[in-house]
C-alpha cells in the first residue's frame, strides 16, 4: 500500500501537470486514442515475459505512424484515421490476449495493478517526473503562445506542429509508464480527470497545473483507501475517485463563474 501511495503520487504529479496541457490543446481524444493503441504490444509483453515497457514502447510508435498515414489518405478525416488505427490495435490485442499462450492474470493489462508496483515502476514513475517537470518548464512559453493564438505564434517565429508534436511524445511516454499501474483501459483518467477538474477552477495556466497535480494525487490516495478498505480494484478505484473530483469541481465552478470580477479603479471610473 505504501509504495502504491507513492507510484500514485508521482503519477498524479506529472499527469496532472501534463494533462492541463492535454485539455487546453484539446487532446482528450488523442490521450484516449494513444492509450488504446499501445494494447497488443502489452500483451505481446506479457507472453513473452518482458518488461511491459519494451511492448508499450514500440506499439506506441506504431501506432502513432499509422494514425499519420491514415490522416493522408484522400477522403479520410484525422479523425476517421485515428479511430480505425485505434480499433484495429485494440482488436488486435484481444486477440491476443484471448489466445491459448497468454499468461493467466491478462486482464490487469486493461484495468492496471496499482498495488502492486515494482522497483523498476517507481524508478519509471519518479524520471517521468523529472522528464515531464523540465520539459514543460522549457515548453511553457512556446506552449502558451501557440496554445493562445496559433496564427499570432507563426508570427513571432513558433512552429505550432512543433509544439504539438513536443506534447505529444511527452503525453506517449507518459501514457506508456502510467499504463502499467493504472492499466490500459484507465490510465487516461489521469491525464484529462484531474486537468478538466482544474479548468473550472482557474484560467491561469500556473495555478491550474498546480490545482491539477493537488486533485491527481488527493484522487489518487482517496481512490488507493477505497480500494483498501472496499476490497475493489485499485485502478477502477482511482478512477472513480477523479469522476468524484471533477463533480465537485462542477458547482464550484459555477459559483466561481458567479464571483463578482474586481476591475482597476482606472476602468471602473470610466465605466
């Protein structure tokens, strides 16, 4: 329980950080879609007794390729392209999973096992910190500016499909370490949860990312006690912990939306 408490700190930690990004960029679906599609090289892990890192890893890149040539083909959306690319690798990865060669205990590939994290995951858990705090530290001006006004961010010489692109291989590596504590089905529950509770809390991105990783790892423990005490599953527990925030966040966003904004003096002179 304890070393879970703390793979589900440092998770909470850079998801939420990283997945305020992910909202503001409208990238839900991408998160979701990246997820989805790391699935068969799981699975292929797991039968072959590997690290699931060096399956997530490679089917990930897979994936990511396939969603961009299927986004050139004539006549097809990104968004048709992605959601084929995604069934496919899903599908093909129950297959997998359903055949005679894997391993008992298959299904905590998609629901996660939260409790029962490794040294190697904690070491993963702790550099994904490192890696995702000093990237974005680096990104955040080219983030915001592009974020703001992608047209006003060609103008000052910032390439938008650079900063999407920096999201998005920090949000696959990120996806690919979470996965395997929170599950395959799961783990973008911490990457848009917590972000989307923290939007209707703030519209400064310095305070959201703050109020964010707070929720993720508040989530995070109070999922982890239910789990505990409840005798469910850890990673469902956690999840439904995030859901829990983020309906809480609903009304005190509406009363925030209701708090009378406080104007200069110079400007309430002249209105």
């Amino acid at each position: 329980m304890r070393r879970a408490i703390v793979e589900m700190t440092l998770l909470g930690i850079a998801g939420g950080a990283l997945g305020c990004w992910v909202v503001l960029y409208e990238l839900s679906y991408a998160a979701e879609s990246l997820a989805h599609s790391i699935f068969p090289g799981l699975v292929i892990a797991a039968i072959a007794g590997v690290p699931l890192l060096l399956g997530a890893a490679p089917a990930i890149v897979l994936a990511a390729l396939a969603i961009a040539v299927a986004a050139r083909l004539p006549g097809v959306s990104r968004d048709v392209g992605v959601a084929v690319v995604v069934t496919t690798m899903f599908g093909l990865g129950v297959l997998l999973a359903l055949s005679p060669d894997s391993p008992p205990g298959i299904e905590t590939l998609l629901f996660g096992d939260i409790l029962g994290p490794t040294d190697a995951d904690l070491a993963s858990a702790a550099a994904l910190v490192v890696v995702v705090a000093a990237a974005l530290t680096l990104l955040h001006g080219r983030l915001l500016a592009t974020g703001f006004d992608r047209g006003s961010a060609r103008a000052l010489g910032l390439s938008p499909a650079l900063a999407d692109a920096a999201l998005l291989v920090l949000l696959a590596a990120a996806i690919v370490v979470a996965v395997q504590g929170l599950g395959n089905l799961l783990v973008v529950a911490v990457f848009v949860g917590p972000a989307a509770s923290a939007r209707r809390l703030s519209d400064r991105t310095g305070p959201m990312i703050a109020i964010a990783a707070v929720i993720a790892v508040l989530a995070g423990l109070a999922g982890l006690y239910l789990s505990y005490y409840a005798g469910t599953a850890g990673g469902a527990s956690v999840a439904l912990a995030i859901v829990a925030f983020y309906l809480l966040s609903l009304p005190l966003g509406r009363l925030r939306a209701l708090r009378p904004v406080r104007r200069p003096l110079a400007e309430a002179t002249i209105v």
